[in-house]
C-alpha cells in the first residue's frame, strides 16, 4: 500500500529546464516511478540526446522543446503534450555580480526566466486540472529563497518570489484538487555551480557551513521529487522542502 502511494505509472509530467543538471536528475526520477516524462528545453538538439539517452534506460520520454519564457510557444507546446498531470517547474539562471552592476535588461531577464516563466507554464497546464480535479505542482525554489549571499541578489529575489508564488497558487488552486510544493535545493555538484566547486575557499566554506558536510548530489533530490508529485503529498500543500543538507537548519 505504501509503495503504490509514491507509484506515478500513467501519469505524464513536464519538467521545465531538465536537459541538464537537477531538472534532468528530477526527470529521471519521475521516469522512473512509471511517470511519462516530456523533456523540456530550448533547442530540439539538447532535448533530443537527453530523450534518447533517458530511453535508452528504458524510461518513457518525450520531446518537448520550447522557450518557457515565450507565452505563445509555452501554450504551443503544452497543447502538443495532451494532458499534464504533474507539473515541475525548474528552468531557472543565475549570474554573479554585485547588484549595482546588474543592468535593467539582465535584471528582467532573469525575472522572466525564474519567475514569469512559472506563471506562464502554469497558467497553461492548470485549466485541465482544474477540470479533472487534480494536479501536481513542483516549483523548484532554493534556499535563497530564505538566504541571500554576494553577488546575486537578483536570484535571491526571484526565488524569494518564487516561494511566496508556490504559497499564492495553493490559495487559488488547492480547492480544485491541486498540490502546489517546493522543493529548496541547497548547494548542488551540477555545471552551473562548477566555478564554485573550483573555488577552493569557497569549497572549504561550504563544506564547513553545511551540517551534511558536503555538495548535494543531484540524486538526493530523487526522494523529494517523486513524493511532492504523488498521491503520498495529496494533503501537502503551499509549501517548500529544503534539501540542502541542513545548511538552512544552523547558524
């Protein structure tokens, strides 16, 4: 009984930004408990490799390439994917500067990447759940959402937003049967954090900041993932996990 609650065979889910780091590793986790995963990216090139290598692991996936941040490509390609019934949000981008540094046009953009983006997809994928009375949404937060460092204010403030947009949508829609979670990764081994990881001061930090004492591996959000898009997270509504380790827990 318990391992039928976490079972997502039959179920298609959408994973924004997965052609790489934790959107991949989420996408394979959903795949995995017999969810049909559509891949989602930019280009059909990058989206295409991840299809076929995620196949060749004997996952059903599909092929949906189109620009999150375009309202009339997310509504294209959201109509080419039939139902949704799991929803992860992930596309996301950072950059790192000091905050007067930031043009206005970085700023927007960043904001329409992590945040409209949310709304856009959303927005699309809900009419159906509303009209069938269930839904999963996973937003992908941070722990930024709770902390900010130097350098990158901008994606502290679209992640803040993103948690208050994780609360915002559970008032709107958990009355029509839809779950709409977090997850708040914390520092993970992935290729946007690589010039971290080679920072041997800031390694150090880390290492000694977090209670785990290491980098999450993009594996550890697994767990989380399949949970917040099951029926084992059917009363769980309006809020956000942190895996990070413990860094969010301490001083």
């Amino acid at each position: 009984m318990s391992a039928a609650l976490f079972d997502l065979t039959g179920r298609t889910a959408l994973v924004t930004g997965s052609t790489r780091g934790l959107g991949f590793a989420i996408a394979r986790a959903l795949g995995a408990a017999g969810a049909r995963v559509a891949i989602n990216g930019r280009t059909s090139a990058a989206v295409d490799g991840c299809v076929a290598a995620l196949g060749s692991e004997g996952l059903d996936v599909v092929s949906a390439p189109f620009d999150v941040t375009d309202e009339a490509a997310v509504a294209a390609g959201i109509e080419g994917l039939g139902p949704v019934e799991v929803l992860v949000n992930n596309a996301g981008m950072t950059m790192r500067k000091t905050l007067e540094d930031w043009s206005l046009e970085e700023w927007q953009r960043i904001f329409a990447v992590n945040v409209t983006s949310v709304f856009l997809v959303s927005r699309a994928v809900v009419p159906a759940m509303i009209e069938r009375g269930r839904g999963k949404i996973v937003n992908v937060c941070s722990v930024q959402s709770e902390l900010a460092r130097q350098t990158i204010a901008p994606y502290t403030a679209t992640k803040g937003a993103l948690k208050n947009l994780t609360k915002a949508m559970c008032a709107d829609w958990a009355r029509h049967g839809i779950q709409v979670n977090g997850i708040g990764p914390g520092y993970f081994d992935t290729e946007l954090t690589r010039a971290l990881q080679d920072d041997p001061e800031f390694d150090t930090w880390l290492r000694a900041r977090v209670p785990a004492g290491r980098w999450g591996d993009p594996t550890d959000l697994a767990g989380t993932a399949v949970f917040l898009a099951s029926a084992a997270s059917d009363f769980v509504n309006g809020q956000v996990i942190y895996v990070d380790g413990g860094l969010t827990a301490v001083v």
